[in-house]
C-alpha cells in the first residue's frame, strides 16, 4: 500500500463505523425487553409469545379476556348464544377504525378468519377457527367460503360451529382471531407482518429486526387511549445484558433472571419493585406410554415415586413456582385439587423391582438449555438412587422437538403454557388420543374413558357440567400418571421506581398496554 | 469461483438436509395435526425428493434470489444486505483495534526478548487467547457501561454502541497477532540483511521498519485475514451478549430453527466473503513481497 491510500483507507474505516447511529430513551416510551425478535407480527402466523404480546397491542379480537380471566366485549359489544350453543352471534360496535382509518364491519371478520382457514395459505393456527361449521370443507378446499362465518349486515356477525364447543369464546380471544383490514393485506402480501395495520391502542412504527420495535399510541382508538405516548421494546438477547441495561435506567421492565432472583429479592432499592404472577403453565416429564417400559401404570408411577419435586422446586427454584398435583394448573382447576403423588423412595424401590425396570438404560430427552440440564442431572440422580439407569440425551430445540413428536425417548422433559385459560386446553391437546405427537400427546397416552370425558366436557352447555367432566378426567390421569407432574412457574418482573400501574398479566393478551403510565 | 460455489452450494444444502429436526415443527409451534403439518410442508416443497428440491434452490439462485424465511416470510437477501453492513463494521473496528495494537505489542516484545516488557506481553496475550469473550465481554460491559458510564451495554448503533463489542471481539485476535509478530520478528532480526543494513550504518528506527517489520509482515497478514473473514462471517457470541445485529445472530438463529433459506443464504455469503478475502491477502503479499507473484511464470 502507498503512503497517500493510508489516509483514504482510515477515512473509509471511519464512515463505516460513525454510519447510521440510533437515538436512546423516547420520551413517553416505555422501554420494555424482549429477549428475541418477535418472528412476525402477523396474526396467522404468530405462534410465539412475544408475537402475542406484541399483537395484543396492535390488534383486536371480538372478545378479550380481563384480569381475572372471564371473556368481556371488544369490538363486538354483546353477542348472543343458541340454546344449543352452537350459534354465536356478534354484534359489533360501531365507529372502531383501522389504524388506516377505515370503519371495521362485519365482513372484515368474515375475511380474517377466511384467511387463516386458507387451503393456500400455511397458517399453523388452523386448530383456533376450525370448530366452524364448513372449516374443513374450506381448508380441504372443496368450498369457496367458510359456510359457519357469516356477515348477517355491516355490524352483525354470525359464527356457527359443527358442534359446541364449551371453550369456544377463549379460542376467540387468541392472536389468530384478530380483526384485519383486507385492503392493507392485499397490498403487503407477504410483507403484511413487517407492515401491520390493526385496529389495537398503539401502531408499530419502526422495527430493526434483532435490535428494536417502536411502537406510537394510536389516537383513533375506540375505547380509552393508551397512557403512554408509545413503547419502545428492545431486542436484549443476554440476560446479564438486560440486566445492566435496567440498573442504567435504558429499561424499564425486564422479567428477573433466575440468576439475578435473589439479589433483587434482597435490595433494599428494588425488593418493593417486583411484580409477580402465577402463570398458567406445567412443567413435566412425560413417558413414552406406547411402549415398554412405561407402557405399564406401576412403572411410571414408581419413576414419579422416586423424585422429590417439592424439595428440587423449594431449593432449585427458591420456590418460585407451585408444585403440581396434575396437569391443570391451578389456577383454572374449579374443582378440589387431586391427591399430589407422594415422595417415598422405598416404595418406589420395590415397585421399580416389581416392574423389572432396572438394569436397562431408560433415555431421558432433554434439550440443550443449562436450566433444564440442570434440572435433568438432578432427576438422574433421584432416579439412580432409587436403582434406575438413566441416560441423558441433549438435543437442541429443532432436533428434540421432532424426537419427541416421533416417539424416540422413554421420558422427556417438556412444560405446556396456556393458549386460553380454559382447563380444556390441558387436557385434550395433550391426553387426547386423537392428538398423538405434534398435536400435543407427545406421551402417546391413551384411554378411551380420558378421551370421552374430555370430549363430554367440551360438549358440555355450561361451565359446572365441563368441571364435572374435566374433573374426571384429571382424576384418572393422575393415577395413570403418563407424566410426572413437578410444578406451575410463577413469573417476576421488575420495574423502575417511576412506572405507575404496572401489572403483569397471566394471559400475554390481556396486556393491551392501557393501564401504565409515568 | 463458479465451480467453487456450485461444489459449495451442493454440500451446504446436503449438510442442511442432513441435520436432524424438523422446520415445519417449530412452525406450527406446539399442537397442530397431522395434516396441517403435511399442508405447510407441501407449501415449503418439503414433500418432494432432495435432488428436485436442490434443482428448485439452484433455479432460484440463478434468479439471484436466496428465497424467504420460513418463519419471518421476510426475504432472505433483505435481511442481509442489512446484516452484512453490521457485521462489517463490527469487523473492520475490531480488526482497527487488534491489527495496529497487536503489530505493536509484538514487535516491542520482541525487540526486548526476555525482559520485563516482553513477559509481561506475553503473558497478557496468553490470557487474551484463553479468555473467552462472553467472560471478557461482560467483564468490559461492567466497567464500561455500568461502573462508568462511558459507553452503552448494548444495541445496534453508532460509534458509541460499536466500541465495547469490537474492543471484546479484538481481544483473542490481538493476542495471536502479537504472538505471530513477535515470533517472526526474532525470526527476521537473525537474517543476514539485517545485519547488512547495521553494517551499512542505517539508524536503528529504519531497520526496524524498512527491513524487520516489512519482512514480517506476511505470516501477520495471513493472520490478520483469517481472522478478518471469520469476523465477515458475523460473531455469535459477541454479538448476542452486546445485541448487535449482526450476521453471526442471523445464522444461529436460522441454524437453531432449521430455517434453510436463512442457512443456505449466510452459508453461501459467508463462502463469497471467504474466498474474497483469502484473494486480497493473496493480493496484498504482492505488493509487501515482491517475490510472491500474481502469475508464476513471470520472472
């Protein structure tokens, strides 16, 4: 290199690096942290939570749930349902605009819903609309229009179902029942999700994939605006990172590390700070039940026998988190609570003798995150001590997911979060023998007193006849044991001293972001 | 080059093919049936054989496309042609820090082989190698953001987000640098030209850089673009700690997922930026040593 490129070489370097710089704090932004990029923002294809949360505060459903989780009004302002709950019929407000300032009408729903039931379309969220009446014909593509949607007049909407449905309002206050406006969809396509236009209290108006998402309080809104001027949410990878971020006041709410707990549990400064919230979650080791060894009852209920979960929830966990007795969790169980398996390590020795399970390896499949691997070693221990041989195997997310659905371990490590808070979505996903592997039976249980049970409770007319049914149902899958049940995680944020009315939600969609404020 | 990236493109898409996991999986997230998971991969043209769907990715390079994602429907080439410039200036900061610096260090601990100065070099860039930077990238964030208060902990940005994760990305290659320099400036100082030039009377200062330094200068550049192309090809670890939107995040995310355009595509920048940096360090010999020609047969 000569001399005279030295300088222009340095320049150069130099307008790489000043290029492009963001600004830091919004003033009236709540600055929020995500720990990945929400994969899109379109409702027909969100599956991941922090999709949802982002999409609760861009759109609207029919319905929505409130704080204690009962379904209230939101677009729709009453709806009316046949005596054999199998027609609902909506009936919207009027004057709710898009954020392109466009009325919303009955056919928007009608379009919407059409759209995620699209036999072209690739929307993995078919199961939340397809107990319309016509659903499969349309998703098979053997008609043109879903026959159970109907706009009965500009402001009237009529869903009518196959057959009822107990939980059928929760499935509509899901992401992939939000309203959108057909105009922007066509002119997007593909882009629609970097370009949503809802009818929700805010409007995205930036989004640096992988570093930010800004969003502006949308002035149009039909019920009482957003107290916020907007809300920045910052895409912070590392834990430790986000943590530094909040002490230097670029955050506002981080959810606690499980690292970090204690110290802030224990500060002075920050231990009034904390919110926390019994999620709607189990968290689990799930059997193979379609084959030995715990094809057998007695085999899985002696592995359940031999680990003392109250014990690894309290020293492991600091007891954040309620251990579980079965699979609802609960707080949506409206029935007694049934009898938790007990920790007694002889008893599970002789059962483990009487079921000839030890001396063979049993694979228990794992994914490659260091919380789990923990929780893993320390299972394998309970379970060696008891005389069992336990292998390990470490997979990463994509790899154990189609293990798992495929049936190749003997127990596996795995939690289930709410879709809706219904005890319905504890139960047929994941016991239902209709729903073997990447339905959500990932145990391959199966037993057809569990499945009717199940399906009487989503027959049923009213909420105490689905509880009878669910309860049941719970009951023998208890003693079944296809899982041993370990806990429901309860989730703690912390927040700065200056945000007001903060609260953390249950349900991701409750949070519409209306409440908060400075 | 073409033969090179046809070879390459034929052995990344078997590679991706053959990784266990499955994409439609993580799509439909956590219940789905059996026939919406047939649905989507009949849409992705996961359902035909590996040989059509190869031809399939083949025509649509041709087109000059790299698809889209199957889990943001975002555009593969959008995202990195916004990626790459991120990635780029992370790496040319980084390698702004660790060439002149690591030259330097391992130059002065050469010229004081054996004393204090040099063990003390030494021994930093026996540490700067072992280090790893999540540790070392914390430890700086600590200092710098928290205690105090220079820089911010992390984001994508300007000059001011850029600083604390190139300094934590220069670390390990600034100590192999001053480790190859020092190694081949003891090698160079035993030549019999450099004894020549002291004998010839030339200060001290002009044989260190005219003869010393430029003839070590080759086995540093050959360092210094190895280590410039694995930056090119994005940082995982300091970019995630210090959540810079680089192309090293990019690619671990679509390798986590099984998004294979988003693989395919980084797989095969990541091969372009590769080869063009080995074929300007090839250059750069050149013009450092005369001897090291573009065509063999010129003399």
């Amino acid at each position: 290199m000569k001399r005279a490129d030295l300088p222009i070489f340095f320049c150069l370097c130099l307008f790489f690096l000043s290029a492009c710089s963001t600004g830091d704090r919004r003033e009236g932004h709540l600055h929020v942290r995500l720990n990945v990029n929400p994969t899109t923002l379109d409702p027909a294809h969100i599956v991941d939570v922090t999709g949802g949360i982002i999409a609760a505060k861009l759109f609207n459903g029919l319905v929505r749930l409130d704080e204690s989780l009962e379904i209230i009004p939101d677009l729709a302002e009453s709806w009316d349902i046949s005596p054999d709950r199998t027609v609902y019929t909506f009936h919207l407000r009027r004057g709710v605009t898009f954020s392109n300032n466009r009325e919303v009408t009955a056919s928007d729903f009608k379009y919407s819903f059409e759209r995620i039931l699209d036999p072209a379309g690739k929307s993995p969220n078919t199961w939340v609309l397809d107990k319309i009446a016509g659903a499969d014909e349309y998703l098979k593509g053997k008609a043109g229009s879903v026959a159970g949607i109907e706009a009965l007049d500009a402001y009237t909407v009529r869903l009518r179902l196959a057959k009822p449905f107990s939980p059928f309002l929760n499935l509509l206050t899901m992401t992939a029942a939000y309203v959108l406006p057909q105009e922007e969809v066509g002119k997007r396509g593909n882009d629609f999700s970097a370009h949503p236009v809802g009818t929700g209290p805010f409007i995205l108006t930036e989004w640096k994939h992988n570093n930010r998402l800004v969003l502006e309080r949308y002035e149009g809104y039909y019920d009482k605006k957003a107290k916020l001027k907007g809300i920045v949410y910052r895409i912070v990878p590392e834990d430790l990172t986000a943590v530094v971020e909040f002490e230097l006041g670029n955050l506002d709410v981080i959810s606690i590390p499980a690292s970090e707990f204690r110290r802030f549990r224990e500060s002075a400064k920050w231990k009034d700070l904390i919110s926390s919230m019994p999620g709607i979650n189990t968290y689990y080791l799930g059997f193979h039940c379609g084959r030995p060894p715990f094809n057998e009852p007695k085999a899985r209920k002696a592995v359940s026998l031999a680990i003392d979960r109250e014990k690894i929830l309290a020293t492991y966990y600091e007891n954040r988190g309620r251990p579980a007795a079965g699979p609802v969790p609960d707080l949506l169980r409206r029935w007694a609570s049934p009898e938790p398996m007990p920790y007694d390590r002889e008893a599970a020795k002789k059962m483990i003798r009487e079921t000839g399970l030890q001396g063979r390896p049993l694979w228990f499949y794992v994914t490659a995150d260091q919380e789990v691997i923990d929780i893993a070693e320390i299972i394998q221990d309970y379970l060696e001590k008891a005389g069992l041989i336990v292998r390990i195997k470490q997979l990463e997310w994509s790899a154990y997911k189609a293990a798992i659905n495929n049936g190749e371990a003997d127990m596996f490590w795995i939690s289930w979060w709410a879709d809706y808070p219904d005890p319905e979505n504890f139960l047929f996903p994941l016991f239902h023998s209709s729903n073997h592997g990447p339905g959500g039976n990932r145990t391959r249980y199966t037993n057809k007193t569990v499945d009717f049970l199940i399906e009487a409770g989503q027959m049923a007319l009213n909420i105490p006849g689905s509880a009878k049914s669910y309860e049941r149902a719970e009951k023998i899958i208890v003693e079944e044991a296809p899982w041993v049940f370990f806990w429901h995680k309860t989730d703690f944020t912390l927040r700065q001293p200056f945000v007001r009315n903060y609260k953390i939600y249950p349900i991701y969609s409750i949070d519409k972001g209306l409440e908060v404020s400075f | 080059m073409a033969p090179l990236l046809a070879g390459i493109t034929f052995v990344t898409f078997s590679l991706t093919k053959a990784l266990p996991g499955d994409p439609v999986y993580g799509m439909v997230a956590e219940r789905s049936s059996p026939e919406i998971i047939e649905k989507i991969r009949k849409e992705l043209g996961a359902d035909k054989s590996v040989v059509r769907q190869y031809a399939g990715y083949v025509t649509l390079l041709a087109k000059g496309e790299l698809g889209r994602s199957y889990f943001t429907n975002r555009e593969v080439m959008a995202d990195i042609s916004v990626k790459f410039p991120n990635t780029m200036r992370l790496a040319f900061a980084a390698m702004l820090i660790a060439a002149p610096l690591g030259i330097f260090l391992g130059f002065i601990s050469a010229k004081n082989k054996g004393r204090a100065a040099d063990r003390i070099i030494t021994m930093l860039s026996v540490s700067g190698i072992s280090v790893p930077v999540f540790w070392s990238g914390l430890l700086l964030m600590l200092l710098f953001s928290l205690r105090l208060r220079y820089l911010p902990p992390s984001g994508t940005g300007g000059i001011r987000y850029l600083l604390l994760p190139a300094l934590t990305l220069s670390l390990p290659a600034l100590a192999s640098l001053v480790r190859v320099t020092r190694v081949t400036v003891l090698d160079v100082i035993q030549m019999p030209f450099v004894r020549t030039a002291r004998a010839k009377g030339l200060s001290e200062a002009g044989i260190s850089l005219i003869h010393v330094l430029k003839n070590a200068l080759i086995p540093v550049i050959t360092v210094i673009g190895l280590e410039f192309g694995s930056y090119l090809n994005g940082a995982v670890l300091t970019e995630t700690i210090f959540g810079w939107d680089g192309l090293g995040r990019y690619a671990m995310e679509g390798i986590i997922k099984r998004d294979y355009p988003v693989i395919m595509g980084c797989l095969l920048i990541g091969t372009i930026i590769f080869i063009s940096v080995n074929l300007l360090v090839d250059i750069i010999y050149h013009f450092i040593d005369p001897r090291v020609r573009l065509h063999g047969s010129e003399r």
